[in-house]
C-alpha cells in the first residue's frame, strides 16, 4: 500500500505562522494597547471598588471584612452615619453648594468666551487661547496656591471661604466650558448663521434662535462637567478654606483617613462617587438624545431642522 499524504493547501498559514502574524502584524488592530488600557482602566477602579465595597462593612473597621450591612453607615448608626452625622452633612452640603454655585456662575461665562473667541480675529487672539487654556496644563497645586496667595495679599476685600472657594472652582473649570463649546462651534460651522443673516435675522436674533439651540447639547454637557469637576475637587478647595465650616467631601475625607476612619467616610465617598457617575450619564445620555436627528439624517437634515425650527416666530 502507498501512504499518501496529507498536503496543507498552498498559502494556507500554519498555526505558529498565524500566531507571529497575530502579535507582529502592524496593519492589524492594535492589540497590546487594548491589553495596556484594561489593566490601567483596572487599576483605577479596583481601589475605589474597595472603598465603596467597605462602605458596607458591618464593623467599624476600613480593613478588615466584618459582614455586610446594607444602611448601618448610611442610614441606621445613631453617631456616625452618613445621615446622623452633622459633620458629613455640613460636607455634603457644601460640596453641593460650591458645584451648583460654579455650574451657574462657570457656564454662562465660558459660553460667552467661547463665542468671542471662536469669532474673535486678530494678533491678540492666540495669546487669548493660550490664556484661556493655560488652567487646564496648569498643576491644580500650582494653581490653589497661586489662588491662595491672590486672596490673601491682591483680593484682601474677600475672606476665605465660600465666596473664595467658588471663585477658585470656576476660574479652574471655566477652561473646559470654553473647549467643550468651542468644539460644538467648530463642528457645526457657520452656514447656519449664515443663512439666518440671509433671511433677514440680526445679530441678536441669530445668537438667541440659531446659534444657542445648536449650541444646547454642549451647554448642557458643560453643565454636568463643571459639576463634576467641582464636587471631586480637593485641592483648591482646601487651599481656600476658611475651617472646618468649609470643609467639603474631599477634605473631610482626607482628614479622617489621617485618624481612625470609620466606614461611614467610606459611605460619605460612595454617594460623592455616584453623584458625579449621576451627572456624567445624565449629560451623555442628554447629549445622545439631543444630537440624534444629526446622527440619523446627516448634516443635511440637522441644518434644515435647524433652520426650520428656529424661524418658526
């Protein structure tokens, strides 16, 4: 009998030949960024999983596991809970006040920047950008102490406080207001405003019935961002504080890990957590919804419904 042999059809790989075209291929998806990003993304939220996970300790130790107990931290403990504790309170409610105060005064102002800016012509425009970029490269520690020591030695007529914190916070996160509408300006161009003035709409009329509109979805989502930029801030927060009455969520939390913390800071760091995940869902679900006809019908059918819409008087 002849043995016959099976032959591999001709430009069929091998299997080690496709493995080493799998891990060397360099027009093929960037794999090993993919594995890089998963363990970054791993390492940043495991700790906060942790944190949030002890929250619901049944004891009174950060860690070591005593059980589960859903409300003790939150709700039910007499002292320390998050509800019964007016020191958590004051915190939650401060860290409150300051993101609300910074989301009306910040957002408006940086919508206004942005426009001026994205219109604004001449040799002073690209020292303006830098200018108005220049808190977003800049360290936040850099930034509370140079914020600190303009209060204490240039603004002596403001105490530090409230009134200073928020100062502090919106002009930290008037940046991103400006780069979050200037980008919704770019993208959207300036054939609308265009065709207003072509139909007989002034300046002011374009701004309030075309521009603003097209403008909501970023509006919106600098809202929520200057939100959660504000609640999660620490370190202009601190650096501006006036005591213990203006402590917020991040300093009371920073000064309770340097003691004998309890779960309940841990509770106090969950809902400080969930409010900003809150804000964050809310303005990307907002915007998905309110730029959903753009997506659908294309730049075509945005423009005419914007069009359309605005001039219904």
């Amino acid at each position: 009998m002849t043995a016959v042999t099976e032959r591999r059809p001709i430009g069929v790989p091998t299997t080690a030949q496709r493995v080493r075209n799998w891990i060397l291929n360099p027009w093929g998806e960037p794999r090993g960024l993919v594995v890089i990003t998963w363990i970054y993304v791993a390492i940043s939220i495991v700790p906060v999983v942790v944190a949030i996970l002890f929250s619901f300790n049944a004891g009174r130790s950060v860690t070591a596991w005593q059980g589960f107990s859903l409300t003790r931290w939150y709700l039910d403990d007499p002292r320390s809970s998050v509800v019964n504790d007016p020191r958590l309170q004051h915190a939650l409610v401060q860290s409150l006040k300051l993101a609300g105060l910074t989301m009306l005064i910040a957002t408006p102002l940086g919508v206004m920047l942005a426009l001026g800016l994205a219109r604004w012509r001449g040799r002073l425009a690209s020292a303006s950008n830098f200018i108005m970029l220049f808190p977003l490269v800049t360290p936040e520690l850099v930034m509370g102490v140079s914020l600190f020591l303009v209060f204490v030695n240039l603004f002596t007529f403001i105490p530090l406080g409230t009134t200073a914190q928020v100062m502090g916070h919106v002009t930290f996160s008037l940046s991103y207001v400006v780069v979050i509408v200037r980008g919704r300006l770019f993208s959207i161009g300036r054939q609308y405003e265009e065709a207003a003035a072509d139909l007989g709409a002034t300046p002011w009329e374009t701004l309030r019935l075309v521009v603003l509109p097209l403008l909501l979805p970023a509006i919106f989502s600098s809202l929520m961002m200057v939100f959660a930029i504000s609640i999660d801030d620490f370190v202009i927060s601190a650096w501006l504080s006036c005591g213990s009455s203006c402590d917020t969520v991040p300093i009371r939390v920073y000064s309770s890990t340097r003691g004998a913390p309890l779960p309940s800071i841990n509770a106090l760091a969950t809902v400080m957590v969930a409010m900003t995940l809150t804000a964050i869902g809310i303005a990307w679900v907002v915007h998905r919804w309110m730029t959903r006809g753009e997506r659908k019908g294309g730049k075509q059918t945005g423009m005419g419904q914007a069009m359309g819409g605005a001039f219904e008087l």
